[in-house]
C-alpha cells in the first residue's frame, strides 16, 4: 500500500488496483473520491487520514462537510463493508459535532445498495445524505457550510470543481 501527497492539500492512498484521493484543498468541505474496490487496508488507511481531517478540525476549532465520491468506486467485499461499520463506530465521539453534513455521490444503483445495506447494520451512518452528482452534493455542502455560519472555501463554486484522476 503506498500513499504520497498530490497537489497540496491532497493524500493519496493506494492499495494494489484500489485508491482514495482525500481533498482538503477546499477546506472546510473535504472530499474523498473512491477509486476501485475498496480494500480492508485501504478502508483503514482512508480512516487514518479521515482521522488526520477530524484533528485539523479540532486545531483549528472549524467544523466541516464531508463529501464522499463514490462515481469511480466498486462494491467493497463483506470484510471491507465491515472493516467501513466498525471504523465508523469507533471514531471519537466529538467527529459528529465536527461535521456539518456528510453526502455520499452515488451514480449507481449498485452503489445506492451498497450504502444502503451499510446504513441498515449500523444505522448512524444513514444520517449521510446520498446525492446525484457531485456538483449536487458541492451545492448542499456550500448551503450546509452557511446555515452552520461556517466560512466557504474561499475561491470555488461548486462547479468549478474537476475530480481528480485516478492514481
């Protein structure tokens, strides 16, 4: 599994065919593009750098929105899923008071199942809101960041976002 910085403000973590591209560079809204099937590793080495967000968080005393892409993703095997349910249920209890709004890009049906099932055996993570596109799910975080009376990011629009290629 290797991991490296892109641009600055983004990590990248591999694992064989399987890669998440987190994206802080629009910060308070983060945005994590999900590439392949997700792994076990790489389910947990997302939630180290996720863990590595909520830190910046708390430093800097600013909530955030997490945007979830799933446009580029596969199904993650049943010990990925439960990998994903139990490093969720663990975080500290601070990350929902952290977090705005958390949406989740779902252009698949078979991806819609997918978080689906995930909300239905721990049922928190139904809290999430499952949209269309990412220019969608961009509006509602900006729309989200304001009723919050939490500074956008500065210079973006939600169109004005270009998702990252795969590594």
């Amino acid at each position: 599994m290797g991991q490296g910085g892109g641009e600055s403000g983004t990590v990248v973590v591999v694992d064989g065919a399987s890669s998440v591209v987190v994206d802080t560079r629009a910060w308070p809204v983060v945005i994590a593009t999900w590439f392949g099937e997700p792994t076990e590793a790489l389910v947990e080495r997302y939630f180290a750098v996720h863990g590595e967000v909520v830190d910046r968080a708390r430093a800097s005393r600013t909530r955030f929105v997490l945007i979830t892409d799933t446009f580029a993703t596969g199904a993650p095997s049943p010990k990925a899923r439960k990998r994903i349910v139990d490093l969720t249920a663990a975080q500290a209890p601070d990350v929902a008071a952290l977090t705005v709004r958390s949406f989740v890009v779902i252009e698949s049906m078979l991806m819609r199942g997918v978080v689906t099932a995930l909300a239905w055996v721990y049922p928190k993570m139904a809290e999430s809101e499952n949209v269309a596109t990412i220019t969608i799910a961009l509006e509602r975080a900006f729309a989200e960041l304001d009723a919050a009376r939490v500074a956008r990011p500065v210079g973006m629009t939600p169109r004005d976002y270009r998702r990252p290629a795969r590594p």
